[in-house]
C-alpha cells in the first residue's frame, strides 16, 4: 500500500515529551489489551452480577477456545504470507470423525484423538504439497482442500448429525474444568506459549517471518523455503485437529454443517492481532487478544439485551475500529520511535 | 416449586404406512378446514406473581418462523408483565452455542430456545442443573417433554402428521399416480422424521412412484439446487411432485424450474414451514401448490405455558394444535393475510384466562 | 555557462524524517542544458531530494521553481522524469507495458494497442543503441543488469525538460554505462538538463558540467567539473582529507592450498568454465550483462542447478544436488546482487536483517535466542560496517541505499565460511565507505578465506582484487592479475568477445 | 516460491520446436476453456438429450449469473491486491432492499434500482476509504463492511422474509430471457465485456493491475493510488447491487439470511480464473470461464445421479487439479520465453 508509506512520511512530529512517548508506545504495542481492559471495564459496570460473574467468564473461554485455536492455525501460514481456508472445513471434518470414530466405530476417546490428529497432520501437508510442490496459490489449494474436506465429512456422516449420547465422560471432561478453570482454555493458552515461543525464540519459527517478508531473500539465506512452509500448514493442520477434538467435547455431537462459520472469525481475529504486540505481523499474543476482544465485547452487547441486528452492527464496528485505533497508534509510535533515536 | 428437570419422554409419534386415495382426501378436506375450535387446556396452572425474565435463544433471527415464534413468546409475555430477552444463535451450531451460554450466564427464569437442542447439550445441562427450566420450540424432534436432551417441554406440531398431510395432499390430488421427490437437510434428525412420515405412504401406494430424497446442506442451498433440479429434470422428467421439510428451498427450485422452461402444472411443489414465499409461490400457482405451516405465535404462548407449569412442578400440557394446510383456495384464511398460520381459535384469550384465572368469554374475540 | 538561465532552482528545501533531519536548508540550481553531478555519503540526502521532486515525499519547507514557475510536486505534474534509485517494476507484466505505462500506451481508437505498445518498448532500447528484450517477457525473468537497463531507457525515452537519474550506474556493465553516457550527451545537445547521483567519481569526470556535494542533509558546495579534483570532492563528502589506503593494505603474502576448484562447469547450456582459488586469494569474476558470472557464482552456491562439472571445496567435491543451506554447512556465502528483491528484508529491523540465519554464523536454527544478546551483538556489528544512522531497532528501509548495503554485508561477513562470494558487494555505497569495506574485505582474505567478487564495477575490482577471470557466455576468456589487472585493461578485456554477449 | 523465482530467473529451458512451444502457451492461456469444452462433451455424450438440451442451459445460466457478478465484484479489488469480503452480505441486503423498497415504499421498480445501486456505490466507497484512508487491512475492513451491512438488513427486514406477491411484471423479467437466452446471462455478458475493455484496453483499467504487482512502481509511475483503490471498491459495490437486483428478480422475496454462502464461491471463481486467458492474475475472461466450468461439471455430476457429497469432492478435485495443471502450464510457458528470449 505505497500510499500508505507516503502519507506516513508526510507530516512531522513536533518534539514531544518523554513519557508522553512511551505511553504513545505502549499504546501502539498494547492498544487492543487497553481496548479488552476498557470493555471488561464498561460492561462490568453495566452487567455487574452477570458479566464478569465465574460462569459466563467460563463459558466464554470455553466456546472461544475452538476458534482461537482455529486463528492460530491460520496465522501460522500467514506468517509465511500464504493463506488457509481449509480450516472450517477441517475442524468440521476433525469434529465429526472425533465423534463418529467413537460412536460408530467404537473406538476409546484416545485412539480416535490420535487418530483424528493424524488426519489433520495428513491434510495439512497436503495443503503444503500443493502449495510448495505445484506452486498453487495458497489461497485456491485450501479452498479447494476445504471443499474435499466438507465433501468427507459428509459421506462419512451421509449428512447426518451423530448422536453423542453414549460419548465417555472421560472424552466430555475435555470440555470440562480444571479448579474453576475451563479445560479448553488451558489448552489454548498452553499451545499459545508453545508456538509464541517457537515464533519469537527459535531461528527456525522465525524464519517463517522471513520468509513472509522476502521469500526470495529468505531462500538466498540458506531458508528451507519449501520445507518451511509444509510445516506451517502441518501445524496448521494439527491444530484444527485439536480444535475439532475439543469442539465435539463441547457440542456432544458430530454435525457435519459444522465449521465454515468459523473460517472469518478465524482469520479476523488473526489479522486484528497483526496491529497489536508485535504490530505489521500476525503473532501470537496479538491473535489471542483479539479473540478475547471480540467475545467479550459481543457477550456484554448480548447481556444488554439489544436488538438482535445491533450485534450485526456492533460486530462490524468493533473490528474496523479497533484496527483503525491500532493503525494509528503503530503510526503515531513509529515517529516517536525515530524521534527519539534521533536526539 | 420451580422444577427444571423434565417428566419422562411421550410416546414418539407413529407413522402411518399407507393412505388410500379416500383416506388421503378426507385428511386433506380435514386439515384444510378453518380451525376454530380451542383444543388446548382450559384449565391449569395459574402464572406466579411478580415479574420473571424469559430469554428466548432463537436459532436465527434472520429466518422467519424463528422471528415468529419470538414474536409469540414476547406477546404472552406481556399478557402476564413478564420480560422478554431474545438472544439470536445467528444459525450457526457454534454461535447458537454462545448464545445459549449467555443465557445460562445471564441466569432467567426460564430459557425458551428454537435451536437443535442436541448441540446445547452442555449448557442445556448447566441450566437445568442451575434450576432453570429449558422449553425448546422445535429444538428436537418430536414433541413434549425431552428428558436426553434436557428439555422441560419441546413445542412442535406433530412431524408425523405434517409427512401424512403432505402425502395425503400428493396422493389426494394425483388419484394414487403420483412421482414423489423430496427435498431434505439431512443434518436434521426431525426433517429426517418428516422425510420418513411423507415418503412412506407414497412408496406403498400402488400407482405412485417415489423418486428419491434429495439431500440439500441448508448453507448450500443457493449453489446446490440449481443442478440438483437440473439431475432432477434430466433422470426423472418433467412431470412430479415436490414434498420437503423445508420450504425455505422453494424460491430456488421454483426459479430453477422457470429458467428450465417447466410449466408449473407439470412440477407441483408441497412445502412445510409456511413463510411468505410459501403464501407467495401457493397464490401466484408458482410450481408451489400446497404447504403445511408451523404456527407462528401460538408456539410461543405454548412454550410460556410449558414454563409456567414448569415453575409449578406440573408436567406440561399434552396439547398439540393439529396440522393445517394452506392451498391456494384458503391461503387467506388462519392468518394467511399477513403470510402466517395464526389458528382463529382465540388461544391467547384461553391461555390469558389460564394463567390470570380470569373467565372472558373466549368464542367471539 | 554561469549566465545559462536556470530551468530548475531549489531553496531552503527542508525535510525531517520524524525528528531526523534529512535535508537541511538545501539550496540546488539545474541550469537549462547542464548535467549536473550529485555526490555525497552515504545518507547524506540526494535521494531523499530526488523524492521530494518526484513528489514522493513532501518537504517540510523550501521552494522549488521551475521554468520560472514555483511548483509542488505532490500536486502539479512535472516534466522531470526520474530514474530511482532502485526502480520498482510489476514483475509479472510484460517489458513492453513497463515501459508503456511510463510513457502512456499507444492507443488506436480509444483503446490500447498492444502491437504497438511491443514496437515501442523495441524502438526505444534501438535509440539507446542497445539490444532490445522480448518486449512480451515478464520483468520477472530479467536479470538485476536487464532491470537496471530498462528503468533507464523507459526513462530516457520519456525526453523531459529535467531528467533525474539516481545511481542508474550501481548495479550496471561497464558496457552498458557507456551507452548510458552516450545518451545522457545526446540528450543534453537537445537541451535537456540532468541531475546525475553517483558514487563512481570518475564517471563524473568528463560527463557533468558541474558537481554538487552533499553532507548530513547540507549543501556544501557547488563548482565546475572542470575544475574539481577527486580528492577535493571527496574531502567535500566526507568534511575531512581521505584516508590514502597505500598499496600496504594488508593482503595475504603467502598463497594457501586452492580453496575452490571449478572444473568444466556448464549451466544451462552455458560453459564450460575451469578455474581455481586460493586461501587468502581475492578473485574477481567480470563480464558483459549476461555474461554468466552471476550464474558460476549462483551455481557454487547451490542456488542455480549445474548441467555438468565438478566443483571442489577444500579438496572435496561438493555434491550435485545441494541445497543452499548445505552450503552454508560447507562455509559457502554469497551476498545477492539485487538488494531489494534479493538480499533486504524490507518491513523488518537492523538486528533481523542480520541475524537471518544463525548458521551463517556457525549457529544452530533450533537454539533458544536471546532477543537482548541479538540486539547488542547488532549494535556491535552495526558499529564495525559503519550503518548509519546506528539503530539497530529501525527498520531496514528507513536507511538509505548504501547503508541497507552495508546492513546485508554485514549478514554475510563473520568468523565463519570459507568462501564468500560478493556479487556487487558494494553498489551503492559511498567513497568513503567502500574504501572501508574493502579495507574490511582484505582482513577477512587475510585471514585465510577465498572471496569471489562478481562485480560490474570494474574500477572495484582492479582496486580490490588480486586476480580477475574475464567470462563470457559462461566461459573464460581472459584473465588478469598482479599489475596487468587495472581498469583500463579489464575494460578493454571484457569487451572482446562481447559482441555476442551483448545480444542477450 | 522463491525457489521457482530464482530457478526460473536464472535457469534456461531445453530447445524445444516451435510449434510445441505454441502448443504451451495456448495451453497455459486457455487451458480452462479446453477444461470447459471437454466438459460439455463428455457430458454432453452420456446425457445426450438433457444435459446440453436448452431448459439446462438456461437454468444454469440463469442461476449462476448472481454467482458470476459477484466474481468480477471481488475480482475488482483483487487486481489491485484487496480483499472484498463484504459482498457476500452486500448482495444480501441489495436483494431484501430491491424488494423491500417495492413491497413495503411502493416504489417503482426502476426507482427501486437506482437507489440500490446508489447504496451500493456508497457501501464500496466505504471499502475504499477504510482500506485507502484509514490504512485498515482490506481483508479485515471489508470483513466489518460486511457484518454492517447484515446488520442493516436484518434492521430492515426485522429479521423478517418480505413478501414479493406484488413484485411488477416488468421487475421479474430481469429474470426472463429474450429469444430464449437468459437475461441475467445477457446482463452478465456485458459487464464481462466492459470489464474485459477497461482491464486490458484502457490506461486506467491496467494502473489497477499495476498497483497489484507493485504498489510503488504505480506510485514512482505518477498514478494516485488511493483513488484508484477507491475506484477498484466503488466498481465492487456497483456490480454487488446489480447482482442483488437480479436475485430479487429470481427469488420473487426478500430474504435477509440470503448473501453470505455466495462469498466463497465467487472468490474461488476469480482466482480460479487467475489461472487462465491472462495467467498470473485475475481477469475477467477467466472468471467467467471458471463460473461456467464449476456449474455445467456439477451439473453433469448431479445428472449421473451421483450422492450429494460428491460434488463437493468434485468442486474441490476441478479446482486443485485445473489449477495445477495451468500452474504446470504457465511454468512452461514461462520458461520457453526466457528461452525463446534468450537467443
Ligand atoms: N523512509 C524513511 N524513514 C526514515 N528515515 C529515512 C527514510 N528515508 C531516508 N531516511 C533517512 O534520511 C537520510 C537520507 O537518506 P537518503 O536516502 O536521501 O541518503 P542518500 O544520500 O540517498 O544515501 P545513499 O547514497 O546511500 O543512497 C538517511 O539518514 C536515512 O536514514
Ligand atoms: N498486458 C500485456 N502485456 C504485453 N502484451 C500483451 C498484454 N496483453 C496482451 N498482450 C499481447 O498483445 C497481443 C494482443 O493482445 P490482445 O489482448 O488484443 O489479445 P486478443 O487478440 O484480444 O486475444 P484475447 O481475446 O485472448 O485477449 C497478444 O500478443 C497479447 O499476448
Ligand atoms: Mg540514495
Ligand atoms: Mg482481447
């Protein structure tokens, strides 16, 4: 967006005050955590008892799991620049098979989770093959994996939804807690410092950002370009595995219609947390942020009781203008940041 | 004495095999009839005092027997003073989830969903557990109450009868000769029920034929039918009859069928469900003859009733209103002024002089 | 000359990059007719002033008049056409319509005419005199050489009143230089004025009329050409007198085993080329634009597949099939040519830059990094190639040319490797800063490693390197060393047998 | 990629003769057309007299008209690098509008039409000044267009199905057809035809592509892209009217949860169509194609009588492998070029 550098280069900042800069800073870095702070806040005073009571906290977390682990699986690819609108599909497959594994195949819960989280090693290296190998550009190849996908689900489930009634407590129990605190969540937030650590500490996470940035520079350092890549739509893969394992804990039934209605969420969530924490890259903590913004917020408009169109509307605005807020604080922070080197 | 936990299951609906030609003509005189006559309780439990908060978690308020079916609970609800909140499941499993757990968070009186219950089952059970009692207006397949799934009370009309109703119509109106498809989501363990109720008579019956279930994903509905009636007119031809669980498939078939050059006296369509596309395709004769509708409001005075019997540790009434069928000959009657089946039985006043213990004389308003 | 009325003059121009002054209160005169040199270090501010008359930046303050009339650039439509200083294409369209799109698209009736779009991508290059591309090959399969070529000659044909070229000479053969100056004259006999920004001062020579200095965003002076010395100019850039490097720079007396050994190595059809290097041993690798020395060096490096022949490193042959980070296992690293596309990471900091891959640094991909040791040991390395401004937390493309280059230098140069190759390794970069890198160069041969310098800058490599092999069409066809390898004879060398070369 | 990149810089193909190389690049140019073609026929010879019979035809014209109009919609954008993801929801409300303004403000059909088209206009204007303006990802900003937009016709329609029993005769025949051909198909021809003028014929339409491939040699080029962006968006919105118009024409009802399900299949259409006429980006000769393609395949498929999730196995397959073999196509193209080129 060449505009974009323009107008950013235009204009000049008038020497400012230190901490007024560091604030400035925080803000561009952490604007969407100070945007969680202040719904919390807000609704909390709104809703006091049932808000931010244990259960609805509880509940949140828990529905919101599935789809955070669904933003991670698209913004690994993403680091690398390349897209995955398989995921729906896939969390809707991994859901039904984690389901019907059990109920028809009467297989334990384990073996059918390992089963389920080989498919979903399988599916996303073929996501990578097709991409690295054919040179299909990433966002068709996933389409058309997804398509696949949804076409399995329902042969395997002739369309029909799979009853769980008979499903083991010890498979529901993913979906239950642990001390008060959601099972799911755990999870998620154990997968996010894993791959947080991978992406930010070790070369060979961070050379998926390389790679997003330059592929070509990447390669000419000695990047495993191909190889890269097939492990960002693996662990793409295996994610929506998991996710699919916890989302059939969660609804106690295997539907096949299931998963394309999480695909945006996901990809939302992981461009929003693009503009946060690590700003101008998709990252973890960012991603994770933004899912926590948007349930909360959008619980606290339902708990007001508005019109059920006003959450259409208000889902819209949040998202433009949490990302317009950011936009502009990572401006703003980027010339006080030269600012102050300069002196 | 509030009681959340449900009574034991009725006795699942039967399916009637096979319909003669007679048989199909009377049900369809039958059900084609104004329905004047009250035939719920008409007497019960009264409503307990004070204000009590209801939370309706429609499965999509974009779709319109949904709406309706809010509409229904709020205007009895103002009967007694009570508050009405709608939470909208947006018709996706996943956000229809979420707003079930808000509902739950939000802690009501009493939860009234719209949503396939078999999905809810984890807050289902957190409610009742949390002495809330959950009553599903077409949450699961047959109705009354639910005890797998939770459900205080499940308010739906029979699905037996509405397959029998469409059967008979196509059997009535084809003298027995008819080729039958139906259109179906298969996802739907109650469009499955439908499905069985309106194909079985027609594979027994010696002059028809029965083409086959068309399964039709609902999200796909606007990519699909195209070339599913494409399929359709290519192996079976140009002259049978459409039955379905779900009329909402209508205005793509029908506009199939007119870009295909079909008369719509070769293609006949009978729906279930009843929206106004239904009431528009049935008057314009657009392929669409006939269809068996859901009524609108008196679902949601049914379901306040269940809470209230419900708040009372009564087991809810047995009442189901008996199936209609709108033709193009009484698609003006019951309601179908304004595109929905509205029975002239007065049922609010009747269910006012319940829960009030009030006496108004209910045959003239 | 001094009473020619001017077409371009420039006051008080200011630009502050947040804070950072880039320009400084810069006066600038272009008289009608005049090629006009702009010299200065490395940031000094030339290409941030070409931008603000290129209308890509606005100015903070100043005035620009031309023809007499005070314009803005931002908003009225100049004729000034622009060579920058790394030209920006869309790679997946054809050579005829990047050029079309700079000069308008021939149209018939209204509508473009793709025949005609291809005819005058051909007539254009044939007015420069040189050999015209496929006009329907996509920019994205021409070489860095073939780029630099054609943001020249979709310029030039433009024939503007003021014709900016920003170093249009970094990345091209010396062949190809010539013509450029050609045209440049040719261009100035029908009146048309240039601002020309090098770093090779004795292209100057001759070529401008007169020549600008710039330091830290001020104008410093402005004189005749004729009566300029190299030595004046640069104590002008730099603010002091150069550092002589006296022929006892520190070059590695004794001559270790053949590091590298390259037999019969064919690429493509191209070839076969034979050679060897020794420990210590700078080898310059030069020829005409498609001469194939880009690709021998690639081919080494694993990056380009080899038809046939061996390549031994150390005395062992390197397997056929080799990825590029095999090679830097066997302490092979090569800096690309083409900074933008190839090398820069742009969006991404100083520290990123250089830490791309730990194994260019013997380390390993999966080991825990420290973001805080990365960023001091940056600062060092930052220190040591001279990146300014040092801030190692800034991104890579808020730096100008010459210090992006020296940024990705310094990824490549560590205790590490046996064989470096450099392809243009400094384009870009500024007298004084060459001078240092190359003093650089020398320790890390000193210090026992081979480098391959495959460079179009000819007078870099008589300056840097202590033998020289002459390729064409992938073979060698002559080679210089010791006191025979000055410019005039790599000059004269490469462009025998480029006839052929040339018609690529 | 970068691998290709730099192998297909540098490397030089084997001499191939000459008319195998025009074989390629006809190949890598019209490999769908020959797809299509091949379609019709195998098709065509098991169902001789249904599947190319004149009421097929014309039914799936007719149905996939919508579907085609909302392809070039995204592909607008997509020319200059953007996401437009509101259209799905855009046509939603273009339809229950169009209706509406009929049904519940009496309006004249034509006057109706206007209006839509106007608020279409305005609604990619939005797009264009959040993605130009406000630097907000287009992915993201078009995301929360969308969520508005639904909003805003379920405020409209309370959620409710508007009747269009009164729907004018002159309205429903935008749905007819003339001498037996399809209206919406004519309609869709000509949009086609003008797009195709403007993209490969006219400056202004090749500066979008220009700004696609790099943003900053448009901008060092001179050409304002902002506004062409904001162009780009504005043409977007207008053909997602237009697309709404026709639906409410075929539909005969408003319907608000109508919009999102044509999303995926309009993008897959267009990118699909990236692969072919022009290769390497999206054009509107390719779009078309693949709309075609996707449609008279399935229903080829539905008329062997296959189960209803083979077409989605199939609408993945045609995808992954026409684009791969197009890929494939176009790599040898390429190659040959530099070749050819080379000599
Ligand atoms: N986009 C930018 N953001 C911040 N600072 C910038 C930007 N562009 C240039 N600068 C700074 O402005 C100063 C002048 O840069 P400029 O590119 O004009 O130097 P130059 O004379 O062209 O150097 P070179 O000879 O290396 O090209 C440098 O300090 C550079 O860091
Ligand atoms: N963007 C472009 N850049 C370079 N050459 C082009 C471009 N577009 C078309 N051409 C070439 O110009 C010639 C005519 O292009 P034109 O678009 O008229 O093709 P055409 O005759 O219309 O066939 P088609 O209908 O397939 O486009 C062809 O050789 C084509 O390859
Ligand atoms: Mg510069
Ligand atoms: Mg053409």
């Amino acid at each position: 967006m060449s505009s974009q550098d323009i107008v950013e280069k235009r204009g000049t900042a008038a020497p400012q005050p230190k901490q007024r800069q560091v604030l400035v800073n925080f803000a561009a870095n952490y604007g969407l955590a100070v945007i969680f702070v202040l719904v919390l806040i807000v609704f909390g005073l709104m809703r006091p008892d049932t808000y931010l009571s244990r259960s609805n906290i509880g509940n949140l977390l828990t529905s919101q799991s599935v789809t955070a682990l669904l933003a991670l699986a698209v913004m690994m690819p993403l680091t690398t620049g390349r897209f995955d609108l398989s995921v729906g599909y896939h969390v809707g497959l991994a859901q039904v098979l984690m389901v019907g594994l059990q109920a028809n195949q009467q297989l334990p819960w384990v073996v059918s989770a390992i089963i389920v989280l080989a498919v979903g090693a399988a599916v996303g290296a073929i996501n990578g093959f097709l991409v690295t190998r054919f040179k299909i550009d990433s966002f068709i190849a996933t389409m058309g994996v997804g398509s696949l996908l949804y076409g399995l689900s329902n042969w395997y489930t002739q369309g029909m939804q799979i009853s769980g009634l008979q499903l083991p407590a010890g498979y529901l129990s993913v979906a239950g807690d642990i001390f008060g605190i959601p099972f799911p969540a755990i999870i998620v937030l154990l997968v996010g410092i894993i791959l947080w650590i991978v992406l930010e500490r070790i070369p060979a996470g961070r050379s998926l950002y390389f790679i997003g940035f330059n592929p070509r520079a990447a390669e000419l350092s000695g990047i495993n370009v191909g190889r890269a890549v097939n492990a960002a739509f693996i662990s793409s893969g295996l994610l929506c595995a998991l996710a699919g394992i916890m989302l059939g804990a969660i609804l106690r039934s295997g539907t096949p219609s299931v998963g394309p209605e999480y695909l945006l969420p996901a990809f939302a969530a992981s461009l929003l947390g693009a503009t946060s924490i690590r700003p101008g890259r998709v990252n973890v903590g960012g991603t994770l942020l933004s899912i926590l913004i948007l349930a909360f917020s959008f619980s606290g408009v339902q708990q007001l009781g508005a019109a059920f169109y006003v959450e259409y509307l208000f889902n819209g605005g949040i998202l433009v203008v949490a990302v317009a807020l950011s936009v502009y604080a990572a401006a703003r922070r980027r010339k006080s940041a030269v600012h102050s080197s300069a002196h | 004495a509030t009681q959340a936990k449900p009574f034991p299951a009725w006795a699942a609906p039967t399916i009637d095999k096979s319909l003669t030609t007679d048989q199909a003509s009377s049900i369809v005189a039958e059900r084609t009839k104004p329905q004047t006559d009250w035939l719920g309780p008409t007497s019960g439990e009264q409503a307990p005092k004070g204000v009590k908060h209801i939370i309706y978690v429609s499965a999509d308020q974009s779709y319109v027997s949904f709406v309706n079916w809010g509409r229904g609970v709020v205007e009895a609800a103002k009967i007694l003073g009570w508050q009405v909140d709608i939470l909208n499941g947006r018709g996706a499993v996943t956000s229809t989830l979420q707003a079930m757990q808000q509902a739950v968070a939000v802690h009501p009186d009493a939860i009234i969903t719209s949503a396939d219950a078999s999905a809810l089952q984890g807050p289902i059970a957190q409610a009742v557990a949390a002495g809330i009692p959950v009553v599903g207006i077409h949450a699961a397949a047959f109705p009354g109450p639910d005890p797998e799934l939770n459900l205080y009370d499940n308010i739906t009309s029979n699905p037996a009868e509405i397959g029998e109703t469409q059967a008979a119509y196509v059997l009535a109106e084809s003298k027995g000769t008819a080729q039958v498809v139906h259109f179906l989501d298969n996802s739907f363990a109650i469009a499955r029920f439908k499905a069985e109720a309106a194909t079985t008579p027609i594979q027994n019956c010696a002059g028809c034929k029965f083409l086959g279930m068309q399964n039709i994903p609902i999200a796909d509905q606007t990519q699909r039918i195209p070339t599913v009636i494409s399929g359709l007119l290519a192996n079976d031809g140009h002259h049978w009859w459409g039955t379905t669980c779900c009329d909402n498939f209508y205005p793509y078939v029908a506009a199939a069928l007119r870009a295909s050059n079909i008369a719509p006296t070769d293609i006949k369509l009978v729906g279930s469900d009843g929206p106004p596309s239904a009431y528009d395709l049935i008057r314009k004769g657009d392929y669409e003859v006939a269809t068996v509708p859901e009524p609108s409001t008196l679902f949601g005075f049914q379901a306040i009733d269940a809470v209230i019997q419900a708040m009372a540790g009564k087991e809810p009434s047995h009442f189901i209103q008996p199936t209609y069928l709108v033709t193009k000959a009484n698609a003006d009657q019951e309601g179908g002024k304004k595109d929905e089946f509205i029975p002239s039985n007065h049922f609010a006043c009747h269910y006012q002089n319940i829960w009030l213990g009030e006496t108004k004389d209910c045959s003239g308003s | 000359m001094s009473k020619a009325e001017n077409i371009l003059t420039i006051r008080n121009l200011t630009k502050r990059f947040y804070g950072s002054l880039a320009l400084d209160h810069v006066d600038f005169s272009l008289e009608k007719g005049e090629i006009h040199a702009l010299i200065g270090e490395n940031g000094a501010g030339k290409s941030t002033f070409i931008k603000i008359l290129a209308g890509v930046y606005a100015c903070d303050g100043g005035e620009i008049t031309l023809d007499g009339q005070v314009v803005d650039p931002r908003t009225d439509s100049l004729s000034i056409a622009f060579v920058h200083q790394d030209p920006a294409f869309a790679e997946e369209l054809s050579v005829g319509e990047n050029i079309a799109f700079g000069m308008g698209y021939p149209r018939r009736r209204g509508l473009i005419d793709w025949s005609a779009v291809k005819a005058q991508a051909v007539k254009i290059y044939e007015a420069m005199e040189i050999a015209p591309l496929d006009p329907d090959r996509l920019v994205s399969t021409l070489t860095a050489p073939e780029k630099a070529i054609l943001a020249i000659v979709r310029t030039l044909a433009l024939a503007p009143k003021v014709l900016v070229l920003d170093e249009p000479t970094a990345a091209l053969p010396e062949a190809d230089s010539v013509q450029l100056f050609k045209a440049m004259r040719r261009l100035r006999s029908l009146g048309t004025s240039m601002i020309y920004v090098s770093h090779r001062l004795n292209e100057l020579f001759g070529l401008a009329d007169r020549v600008t200095v710039f330091r830290n965003g001020r104008h410093i002076v402005t004189e005749p050409m004729a009566g300029a010395t190299g030595d004046g100019l640069i104590e002008h850039m730099l603010g002091r007198p150069p550092v002589k490097l006296s022929g006892a720079d520190p070059r590695a007396e004794t001559r270790g085993s053949a590091v590298l050994e390259v037999r019969d190595l064919t690429i493509g059809g191209r070839g076969p080329v034979s050679f060897e290097a020794q420990a210590g041993e700078i080898l310059g690798l030069v020829g005409l634009r498609g001469g194939g020395q880009e690709a021998i060096g690639r081919a080494i490096f694993g990056a380009l597949p080899i038809t046939s022949g061996v390549i031994i490193l150390n005395g062992k042959p390197l397997p056929q099939k080799r990825s590029i980070g095999d090679s830097i296992e066997f302490g092979i690293r090569l800096l690309a040519g083409d900074r933008s596309a190839e090398s820069a990471f742009a969006g991404m900091n100083l520290v990123e830059n250089i830490f791309v891959n730990p194994r260019i640094r013997g380390g390993s991909m999966w080991r825990w990094t420290s973001p805080a040791r990365e960023r001091e040991e940056a600062r060092q390395i930052i220190d040591r190639f001279d990146v300014r401004p040092r801030r190692e937390a800034s991104l890579i493309d808020w730096l100008s040319g010459g210090n992006q280059q020296k940024t990705c230098l310094a990824r490549w140069l560590n205790d590490q490797g046996d064989l470096v190759i450099l392809e243009e390794p400094t384009s870009g970069v500024d007298i004084g800063a060459k001078l240092a890198i190359h003093k650089i160069l020398r320790g890390y041969a000193a210090g026992g490693r081979t480098m391959l310098v495959i460079s179009t800058d000819l007078e870099e490599v008589a300056a840097l390197c202590d033998r020289a092999i002459i390729v064409s069409r992938g073979r060698q066809i002559s080679e210089l060393a010791g006191p025979e390898l000055t410019l005039d004879q790599l000059v004269s060398h490469s462009s025998q047998g480029g006839r052929h070369a040339v018609s690529i």
